[in-house]
C-alpha cells in the first residue's frame, strides 16, 4: 500500500434511532427499528404512508433561530452533525490547521422541501415571493458549505452526488486526498431528508417503497423473502479522516482505519442494477486490490441491503462472486432494516456503524429476518447481534445510474 495511513479520528450520526452517535449505535446493536408513520407532511392520500424520520430534532439546539430559517432540513441536519463531529474529534480549527481540513460530503438530492416550497409561493403569489435565500438553501453543495462556515474548515469543499453511493463515493474522495497528502483531515460521509411530496411520490411511482403501512417496523427487511421494496430515510453519518501521523501528534483517539476504496459503473440501466452483479461486484475488488487483500481476509459486510427485490438479489450474487467460499463464513449486516433507507447519507452511516463494529468487535443483527429467500442464502446475522473478532469490514453502496461504490475499514493497529 503505497501513500500516507488514513484513520478515523471522530464520528458522528443523526438517524431515526438516535439524535446522537451513541444513542444511533446503542439501538442499533439492540434491534430497535426508527420506522414509523410520516410526521413531516400530510400523506394520507399517498400509497406508502411511513419513513425512518429524527425523532425530536430541533435545529436551533445547534444553530441561531434567524440561521435556522435560512437552511433546508437537510442542511440543518449537516450542521448539527457537524457540530457533533468536531466535539468528538476533538480537532482544534486554527489558522495553521484550517487549510488543512477539507469537508467532502454526499448528498443525493439536496433542498427538495425548498423547492416546494417556493414553487408553490411562485405559482399562487408570482416571482416577487422568491426569496433571495431559496437557491443557497436548496443546492446540495450548501451542506459541506455551512458545515465549512460553522467549522471553520478551509480546505476542499465539496459534495458528491451519485445517488444512494453518494457518501460512499466522498469518503473514498476524501481518503484519497489524504492518502496523496493533499489535505491532513477532512469532514466526510453523508447527509439527506428528502421526506417530502415530491420525494415519496417519485420513489412510489417508481414501486420502489414499501406500503407495509400497517406494520412499519417489518416494513424493512433486507434479504427476506417477504421483502416489498426500501423505507425511505433522512439523516446523517459523518467521519474525521485523519492522516495516521497527524493524529497521534495531536493525541487523537482513532476508532479505526480506511485501507480501500473501489467504484464501479454498471453501464446497463438508469434505475435497476445490473442482474448478474458485475458491477457491484467490480466495486468490492477494486477496494480489495486498493488495500492489497485477499478475500478471505474480510470479516464482514455491511451491505447495502436496501430491502427491494431485485437490489438484494443482485448484492448477493456479488458478494459471492468476490468471496467464493468465504461468502458463506462472514456475517454480512443490514443496517437499513432499522434506519431505512438515508439515500445520499445512507454510506455514511452505515462507515459510521462499520467502524463501531470494528472497534466493539461486535456485528450488528439485521432484523425482520424471517422467510428465508433461496436467492439470498448467506448469513445476515439474522435477529441478535453478534460479538466476535473483528479485522476488516467492507461496506457497500449501489445507486441509480449504475453507480458502485465499496470501502474497506480495518480496526487500528
């Protein structure tokens, strides 16, 4: 392995089990699911009736009324996370070490609620309702922009937008730029809440989302027979890259380190995977050829598992297509059986709660695991955790457009 040694030096998350890192990773590992009916909007009329939402979340605990107001939720929720990042890594921002701290954030869609919003008010009250607020609060970008602003980080500063490999795409950007030796630290992973009209009406015109209205939390259930399609989720998962040497000159505690990344196209269809898993499959090799290792060598997988038909279908042949034999002896895990689906923040989150893994050596069970499905028959770490040693974790992500993007965690040595 050639370049600089990339570790994590702080994590951060804000999913539908947790405002806050430690309450997210506690349900987690106990099987609590964050699904419940939609409280953001009005959806009676709408087929798919529940999404993971943050339960509680109040922008002004991190950020001034007056700013609040001038941020999408999606943004919000950024900074917040942010905020909680920094406390966690316990970096100092100062003149010398601002320019060397990049934010490189995923986010699939960006300010979906402002745009509504202010197309409504265009349509009923003319153009003179426009804000002059609605383009900054809107554009994806703004995300690592205000986390920038709020953080004083004055490195690259960028978002990466490739749908649901959105975070998983910026973590590997951002790992490589340290890697180079471009930047010491970087923000990275992922944000998203798209729970609005717009985005459930689009993902169920598309059948994508589950209409198990009736019971929300078995609604997502990764690699189940049973399965009807993803629960849509907003959130946060955000990292501290740091540069090996970096770090410990300041004293930095490390969960664990980045040694792979690998991203593939499918180069097939806008919106379904390609069936035999070639493309996906390419993504976890180049990550493994990235951190010069034999298959075997992984523990575990946390997959995208995204709880749709013909995504956990594919994402299994891959992942033996990879492994071979091995397949069948590593745990893999399914974390969107308890958070949903976060889209653009969703690889976040889940590097977030891999590297959780590897530092508590434990796996996080995928819940709803009930009907065994003849075309997803490796092991899911079905119900319960499972503690056990742990080395290396690969987590995946897969977008529309054919889009593949895998990275490899090792705990810290």
């Amino acid at each position: 392995m050639i370049g600089k040694r990339v570790v994590i030096t702080g994590l951060a998350a804000m999913t539908p089990i947790g405002n806050s890192l430690q309450e997210s990773w506690t349900n987690l590992v106990g099987g609590v699911c964050g699904i419940g009916p939609i409280t953001l909007f009005d959806c009676c009329e709408f087929d798919a009736k529940i999404a993971g939402e943050l339960k509680n979340f109040d922008p002004t605990d991190y950020v001034g009324v007056k700013d609040a107001k001038r941020m999408d939720r999606f943004v919000q929720i950024a900074v917040a996370t942010g905020k909680q990042l920094m406390e966690d890594c316990g970096l100092v921002m100062d003149e010398a070490t601002a320019p060397e701290v990049g934010v490189l954030l995923g986010c699939g869609l960006g300010g979906l609620s402002t745009i509504e919003d202010f197309h409504s008010k265009l349509l009923k009250s003319g153009p003179g309702r426009v804000s002059p607020f609605y383009i900054p609060m809107l554009i994806a970008n703004m995300a690592s922009g205000q986390i920038s602003i709020h953080t004083g980080a004055k490195g690259p500063n960028l978002v990466t937008t490739s749908a649901c490999a959105s975070a998983t795409h910026a973590i590997g950007y951002a790992y490589s730029d340290i890697k180079l030796g471009r930047v010491k630290a970087c923000i990275t992973g992922g944000v998203e809440s798209t729970i609005t009209p717009m985005g459930v009406s689009g993902f169920t015109a598309m059948k994508a989302l589950s209409t198990r209205n009736d019971e929300p939390l078995k609604a997502s259930r990764p690699f189940d027979a049973d399965r009807t399609g993803f629960v849509i989720g907003e959130g946060a998962g955000l990292l501290m890259l740091e540069e090996l040497e970096h770090a410990l000159a300041r004293g930095a505690k490390i969960y664990a380190e980045v040694v792979g990344y690998g991203a593939s196209g499918d180069a097939y269809h806008i919106a379904a995977p390609e069936e035999s898993g070639t493309g996906m499959a390419q993504a976890m090799t180049c990550a493994l050829r990235d951190a010069e290792l034999a298959p075997e060598q992984v523990t575990f997988v946390n997959a995208h598992g995204t709880s749709t038909k013909l995504n956990d279908k594919t994402e299994t042949k891959a992942i033996k297509a990879v492994f071979g034999d091995h397949a069948y002896k590593m745990p893999i895990t399914a974390n969107k059986s308890m958070i949903g689906h976060l889209l653009g923040a969703a690889g976040g989150a889940e590097a977030v709660f891999t590297a959780l893994s590897l530092q508590n050596g434990i796996v996080p069970g995928t819940i709803n695991q009930d009907t065994p499905d003849p075309d997803c028959d490796l092991d899911y770490t079905p119900g319960a955790s499972r503690k056990m040693e742990l080395e290396y974790g690969i987590s995946n992500s897969f977008g529309f457009g054919g889009t593949n993007a895998s990275i490899i965690l090792r705990s810290f040595k």
